[in-house]
C-alpha cells in the first residue's frame, strides 16, 4: 500500500481496534516510529476558525464522505455511525490518516487541537454551515 | 419555449404535444409576454445545468448568450452530483448524492419525474439509445437501470464483493459509463473487479465480470470510440484496462509502477476520470498522490512524459479540438486552473478563477470553457484562445457544469 503513511502511536493496536483495521493496518502500525498523540484541547480554536473549520469539513471532508456526512467513498461520520469509535482515535485518523485507505492525514492544514476540535464536533453530531 | 407554452394555454392548448404540463411556471424570458414566434421557440443545443450544491438546485444556463435562464430546484442532496443528458438534449437526469434521481425538462424548466433509488449514489449513465438510464451506488452498492421515459425501474444488479467469502456483502460502484450496444461497465471499488452489464434484453441482464483487476479501482473511463475502458486504482500504482473489442474482454495493467519508490503525496480528493482527455494520439491522465499528469500514447499503451503541475490533479480535460489540456486541483491548491499546450506538453498559463474550483466544461466546439469556483459564487466563462475571462455568472456554490452536447457522445 502506498497511498499514505501512518505513524505508530501508543494506541496503535486499540486505535487499529476501533476503526476496525484489517491486518495491514495492524502490521503498519507496529512497524513504525512513535508520533505525538493530538494534544488535548486546551486551545479551542478561534470562532472565526471554527467556521473555517466548520466548512472544510462539510465541503472537503464532505467530497467523500458527503456533505451531510451521511457517507460516500469515505464512510459516514454521522454521530450514530461515530457512536462506537474513540475521540483520540478520530483525531488521530484526521490528524495523520489511515493506512491502507484513501484518508489521507490532514496535517498540512490542520493543527493538532483543531483535528481534536473536529473529532469532539464529529462525535457530537457535526454543526452545519453558519452555526458556533 | 416557455413563451409558446403560456401562449398555447391561452390559446387551449391545440395542436400540441401532450408533453405539456401546464402554464404556471412562468420563466424569465416568457415573462416579458413578447410571444412572438422567434422567441416562441428555442433549441437546446446550446444549454446546459450548473448545479447548486449547497442548496441542492439546478441552474439552467444558454451558453451562447452565456445567460441563467432559470433554475429548478427541489432535487435533494446535490453535494456530488452528476446529469447526463437525453438523446434529443431536451431532457436533463440528474443522479444525486441522496440517491435521487430526477429528471428535468430543460424547455419548459420543470422537474418532470423524480425517484428515491438508493440511500447513496455516485453518479449516472445513459444508455446509446437514449431508452435506459442507469444510476451507480454506493449503498446498496450495485447499479439500478430505469426507462428513460418513465424512470420506472427495469434492472437492480446489485455488485457483490465475494457471494462465497462475503455472502450479502455489496461492493460500492464507481466508473460507470455506457458502452455501444446497451451495455454499461462499472468497476467495484471494494472488490477489485470491473462489471460489463449487457441489458439488449432487459429482463435477462448478463453481466460478465473481471476480478482481480487491482486493488481499490476509484474511477474509470470509456475512451471515445467505445473500444478502452480504463479503471484508476487508488490502492496501487497504474491503471487497469480492457479491450471491449476482445472475444473475450481480459484487464491489462498500464503504467503500473508509475510512482515507485517515491513518496506519495496525500490526496485531498479523488481524481475523477470521467471527463478524460485524449488529445491526437496521446490521453492525459491524473496521477494518483503526485502533482503530475500523465501522458499516454493510446496505441501503445505506454507513458511517453509527465507534465509537473500545480497540485494533485482532480479533473484532466482537453480542449474539444485537444490543442489544450486543462486541469483543475484538490484543496488546497484547488484556486487554481492550468492549461497545458499540448503540442510543448507543458503548462502554458495558470489562472485563478476563484476559490474551490470543482468542476470545468468546454462548450462543444472548445472556444469557451466554464470553470465552476465554489467559495467564490461564481462560474466564469474563459475564451480558450487568449485564456481570458469573458463572462461571469453569480451562482450559489457551483459545482458540476454539463452541456447538453454530452449526449452525443459516448461515456458521457
């Protein structure tokens, strides 16, 4: 597999668990050099980056798992579909990607505690366009 | 048209076709009561629908006097939308996220059938005369064909992964186009194979499928005279490819490799393959995690170059005549639009036509190209000669941009 690279973290194998991994994943995960976990949020962002926040995720993100998030190439990331999965996990997924499918990581235009904000929105039902 | 249609209800409605489904959506042009018989009737040639994704509507537009002429809305989730067209141009289908598919007049501007297929679809196709259309899905993942006429359902083939290994599990549908003959193939993302369906007897649909075409195949493409289709694999380096005009079809790896032994970029959005570029001898294609485009030579089926650009390409698409290659990008570097002389097989110009640009068409003889720039509200309207902004039209979110001229031709 070549399309993205993900780094070992020290919840590899319950984030590989979570999101339900296959074997490739497993094995990526414990072959790699550690990475630094999404901190916790201490520094929300801003409210006018909420709202640019608010809208990549529901236009870029929304480009494969659907404006609605109800889903697409990318899966659903509805509350409910969310309901089982772990924050630090979704941060992680957004932050640095997952291997072996077309998510990539969303580093270069995302800090940490944004990808935190964003896993905290999505797990929460995600806000619509125009909302704090 | 609209004109003549309130006038022929003012008149009782003699002698016309039963098409007709009332005066009260009143368009702008016929508002002015100027129902003269110049303005009375209007082909379609020169139309076609902008969508409107965030508000889920379509916008009818005249790509001669480059004007909205209206829009239609109520058509559900447009957030990744695409429309083919009926034989006569006068009908627009619209395949929606939603899994709606809706059908559109264009002359009088109305929606005139509309049915819930799915819980989440990805696009559509036409049949080659213009009697079948068929919707590709995600969930349940398959292909469902419907009478054009009618949109009453003729044929649900639903794509399974594995029916020994994965009893009941469907894949997702991607690259679904037309082939001659009534045919459709489509490749299953999930289950690495492509699907010719034969419907030229709708009741007993045969379907020959290619397993283990490579891993993860993201979209396809036909090429113009019916004969390639080509699958991009996401999951690997290359592109797989069957010739349809084979006794028995067989997939071939092409440009495999093409990215070894290097990083991949990440990829902010899958590349669509759909509006294809072939131009002379040699297609144009989007690498997969590399800001490259890929030239092919079509009768050898091998890489002659690659053209660096400005970001992972989405949307490779040539110039009618294909002088011209145009290419739009992913976030974030999807301001911006490149045009690639393809005789020099560089980029020649690099434009900005505004923020989140999603989608580019040329008008049938290639003098204009419409670009689609999402945060800016606006298409703009480029002279492909001089490379410059002619028109500009203020739309809500824009996305995909179809003329009408897609119905003559196959794969679109």
């Amino acid at each position: 597999m070549t399309a993205q690279r993900l780094e070992q973290t020290p919840q590899g194998f319950g984030l590989a668990r979570v999101l339900g991994g296959g074997p490739l994943l497993l094995a990526a995960l414990t072959a790699n050099a550690a990475a630094p976990m999404p901190a916790p949020d201490v520094s929300a962002p801003s409210p006018a980056r909420r709202a640019e926040l608010i809208r990549m995720v529901r236009q870029d993100c929304g480009s494969c798992h659907g404006m609605q998030l109800t889903g697409g190439l990318g899966p659903a990331l509805t509350r409910e579909a969310l309901a089982d999965k772990s924050l630090e996990g979704l941060a992680i997924t957004i932050y640095q990607g997952r291997l072996g499918t077309p998510m990539p990581g969303w580093r270069s235009m995302l800090s940490e505690p944004e990808a935190q904000w964003i896993a905290e929105r999505l797990a929460a039902g995600f806000p619509q366009e125009g909302a704090r | 048209m609209n004109a003549m249609n309130r006038r022929a209800c003012l008149l009782g409605g003699l002698a016309l076709p039963l098409a007709w489904s009332g005066c009260a959506a009143v368009a702008p042009d016929a508002a002015s009561g100027a129902a003269t018989a110049d303005s009375a009737l209007m082909g379609t040639g020169d139309l076609g629908v902008v969508i409107e994704r965030a508000s889920g509507s379509l916008a009818l537009v005249n790509t001669s006097s480059r004007r909205l002429l209206g829009k239609v809305g109520g058509l559900g989730d447009l957030s990744h939308a695409s429309v083919v067209f009926s034989r006569d141009q006068r009908y627009a289908f619209v395949f929606g996220r939603d899994g709606g598919l809706s059908k559109v007049d264009l002359l009088t501007r109305r929606l005139v059938a509309r049915v819930m297929q799915a819980g989440n679809s990805i696009g559509g196709a036409i049949s080659a005369d213009g009697t079948l259309v068929a919707a590709q899905n995600y969930t349940p993942g398959g292909i469902k064909v419907f009478d054009a006429q009618t949109l009453a359902l003729v044929a649900d083939l639903p794509a399974p992964i594995d029916a020994v290994k994965q009893p009941g599990k469907l894949s997702r549908v991607v690259g679904l186009v037309d082939l001659p003959g009534r045919r459709f193939a489509y490749s299953l993302f999930d289950a690495d194979a492509i699907c010719i369906a034969d419907l030229s007897d709708v009741a007993h649909p045969r379907i020959t499928r290619l397993d283990g075409i490579g891993r993860q195949p993201y979209d396809a493409l036909v090429t113009p005279d019916g004969r390639h289709y080509i699958a991009g694999l996401f999951g690997e380096d290359g592109l797989a490819m069957v010739d349809l005009w084979d006794e028995t079809p067989q997939v071939r790896r092409i440009l495999g490799g093409y990215g070894r032994g290097e990083q991949p970029l990440p990829v902010f959005k899958m590349p669509h393959l759909r509006g294809w570029a072939v131009a002379g001898r040699h297609a144009y294609l989007p690498a997969i995690g590399r800001h490259e485009v890929l030239v092919v030579d079509t009768t050898t089926w091998q890489e002659v170059g690659r053209i660096p650009v400005a970001g992972q390409p989405v949307f490779v698409i040539a110039r009618p005549d294909g002088r011209q290659v145009w290419v739009n990008f992913a976030v974030p570097d999807y301001h911006r639009v490149q045009v690639i002389d393809t005789q020099q097989r560089r980029v020649v110009r690099t434009i900005e036509p505004g923020k989140a640009v999603l989608h580019l068409e040329f008008t049938p003889r290639g003098e204009s190209v419409w670009i689609s720039a999402r945060d800016a509200n606006r298409v703009t309207v480029y002279d492909t000669q001089r490379i410059e902004p002619t028109a500009e039209l203020a739309l809500d979110a824009p996305s995909g941009i179809f003329f009408t001229a897609r119905s003559a031709r196959l794969g679109f």
